[in-house]
C-alpha cells in the first residue's frame, strides 16, 4: 500500500501540532500548580495496616492497603466514616491523620 505524498504531508502537520500543544503544557506539580497542592488535604496512616476500599462500607472490596506512617493526598470528603483517597478508594478516617498545614475540612 503506497499512501500518496499529500497524506503523509498531512500526517506530519498534525503530528508536529500535537508534539508543540503537548510541550507547552504545564504538568501536574509543578511551580504553577504548587501553591494549591502544598494546602491541599494530605493524610498518615495511624493504624498498623489500613485496607483501602472501592466503597465508603466496612464489607466494600479491598482494593490495597497502607502501612503505618504512610502517606497519602486525600479528599475532603467523608462519608459513612470513610475519607475519599481517590476515585473508587476509600479508607477508615478514624486511622487517618491530616498532615499538619493540610486543608482536610
């Protein structure tokens, strides 16, 4: 298959737009986005292993866990005593920490 000269012209234009729109991007964490996330909620886990959860319920799946001491950004909100670490991860709130500084609500 021989794809004609204009394609692979076109082909090229677009591919060079996306690498140039890519690299003017700012990523996550940087100097831009610094002073949101140093207040942002981060939590230590209290409890000797903390299972994370698909769900704020004691029966949901558990989907990982945590060691004493380890650390984690973190929602705000709560819900059934379970603190939202992410989508579709949830832990006990009563063996997490808000890090001091940290906007936990």
């Amino acid at each position: 298959m021989v794809l004609p000269k204009g394609a692979l012209y076109i082909g090229g234009g677009v591919i060079a737009v996306v690498v140039l729109y890519s690299s003017t991007q700012t990523p996550p964490g940087s100097a831009d986005t610094a002073d949101a996330s140093s207040t942002a909620c981060r939590v230590e886990v209290t409890a000797d292993v903390l299972n994370v959860r698909s769900a704020p319920d004691a029966a949901a799946e558990v989907v990982g866990k945590f060691k004493q001491g380890a650390e984690s950004d973190a929602d705000k909100l709560v819900q059934n005593g379970f603190r939202k670490l992410g989508e579709g991860k949830w832990a006990s709130a009563e063996f997490l920490k808000p890090l001091q500084g940290r906007d936990c609500g």
